[in-house]
C-alpha cells in the first residue's frame, strides 16, 4: 500500500501527485532526500487517468510494503494508465534500467482512522481486464563488478582476500540463461578457484526450472570451507517454480524473453 497521510479522497490531480510523491518517498525509502518527478490526472474519485513515476538514479534498495491495520472503509477505483521508468534505478548500487507499462490497475482508497491509503488490488469487478509489460535490463560489466564486490565481502569475512574473478552468462534459448564464474582466493601462502555455475530456464508453461547450480573447488581446503554454502545450495537444484501462478491487477505472467549480449536483459508480460 502507498501512504497518503491524514484527509479525504484528493479532489484535484495536484493534491493527489503531491499526496502519492509523499507516499512513495515513504515506501520506496530513497537512500537520498531527493524528489523524483511524479505525475497523476485524477477524473473522479472512481477513475485516475495516469500516473507516473520517474524513479531514475533513485537507490530502491529500502524499498518496503507497509500493510496497515485497523482498515475502517474501502472504496474501489481504477488506474487506467501506470507508468514507471528508470533510467537506471539503483539496487544496492546496481544500475538496473527499468520501464513498467500497465493498464486498468484495479485499487482501493483505503481508510485507516483519519489516514488514507492507496491499495492495488489483485483483480476485481472490471469491464477491461488489467494488462502490464515489464522490461529490466543491466549492463553485464556493471552486473560483474556487483557481483565481484558481494564476493569480495563474504570472502573477506572468512579470512580470505580475492585475487581473481571473471563470469560468463550465456543466454539458453529464448527464456533462459547459464552463468558460471570462477573467482580466485588466497590465504597466506594458500591461492585456490572457486567454481560458481547455474542455470535458469522458463519452458512454455511458465514454469522456471533451476538446475546445475553448483559450488566447487579442486582444493579440499577451500572445498571444506565452502562446504556449508554448497549445502545450501544443493535444494535448489531442479527447482521448479510456477511463473504462471503470479499475477499483477490480476493479469497473470503471459510471456517472459531474455537477452543476452552487453547486457542481460528480461521483458515479461501480464494479461489475462
């Protein structure tokens, strides 16, 4: 839900843009005290033309739903245009380009006391069904020195420097990638690799089926110390998860392609 503080239902597009600008500051919990640009058109209380959000070079890495209790009255209305872009947003210092089109998004004006919420609702009574599009995309080099970085970290906490890493991620078919990387570590005079490989596969069913997910390292050393991460992993091997069962407004996932070349990219669909 999006917090709009104390009052009424807006009346005007003006109250209801400042009033969503302060909500999503407050959900999506910025990193800075920066505004982003937002924009609404209100038509009546039952019909919001648009709204849209620019949330580019905003770090969502707080971002958090907020479900509030006490709900005293509810009343049913419908975004026919949502619009939000990010050109990138930043994820724990990832820049991740974004671009989200949605259409007929049933939501609620929620009461909660004297404080009034927006909810969007997971279908409804509608003339037009919800439909949405989604596209993400990183840069690979961008997504390399994350993941080189988040490494670097873990391995550091355990005694160990990083001297080397390098990854691949290929695409597999339309629906799917493989990544394998391979990172070196050291301890005094010890220096090892480490093997990080997986797959991820969405077949015509919607269905994601994780496999070859697999830590490794011909040093029985550094194999006993990643010996507990590897067990963690081992249960996701042949991981399979309904893609399909999700919904957005109602609109369930329709179709998913992946991209792979300078950067990874993924463009999903939602209809009903």
């Amino acid at each position: 839900m999006i917090p709009l503080g104390p009052g009424p239902i807006p009346l005007t597009s003006a109250e209801l843009r400042d009033r969503l600008a302060d909500g999503l500051r407050r959900t999506l919990a910025p990193q800075s005290a920066a505004g982003f640009p937002v924009d609404a058109d209100l038509v009546s209380a039952q019909a919001v033309a648009f709204f849209r959000v620019d949330i580019t070079g905003v770090d969502i890495s707080r971002a958090h739903d907020v479900t509030p209790r006490g709900i005293t009255q509810t009343d049913a209305a419908t975004l026919e245009s949502l619009t939000v872009t990010g050109l990138p947003a930043m994820v724990r210092g990832l820049p991740v380009t974004l671009t989200a089109d949605a259409a007929n998004v049933p939501f609620t004006w929620v009461r909660v006391g004297d404080d009034l919420w927006v909810n969007p609702e997971d279908g409804g009574d509608q003339t037009l069904p919800a439909s949405a599009h989604i596209v993400a995309s990183v840069e690979a080099g961008q997504l390399e020195q994350f993941l080189r970085a988040e490494i670097e970290q873990r391995v550091t906490e355990r005694g160990f420097k990083l001297k080397g890493f390098t990854m691949d991620v290929v695409a597999e078919g339309p629906r799917g990638v493989s990544v394998r990387a391979e990172a070196t570590v050291g301890k005094s005079i010890l220096s090892a690799k480490v093997t990080v490989t997986g797959r991820a596969i969405i077949d015509e069913s919607m269905t994601l089926v994780l496999s070859d997910i697999e830590l490794s390292s011909g040093n029985p050393v550094v194999s006993a110390v990643i010996g507990q991460v590897s067990s963690r992993l081992a249960p996701w091997n042949d991981r399979r998860i309904d893609l399909a069962s999700y919904t957005f407004a109602g609109a369930r996932l329709q179709h998913v392609a992946v991209s792979v070349d300078s950067s990874v990219r993924v463009a999903a669909s939602f209809g009903s």
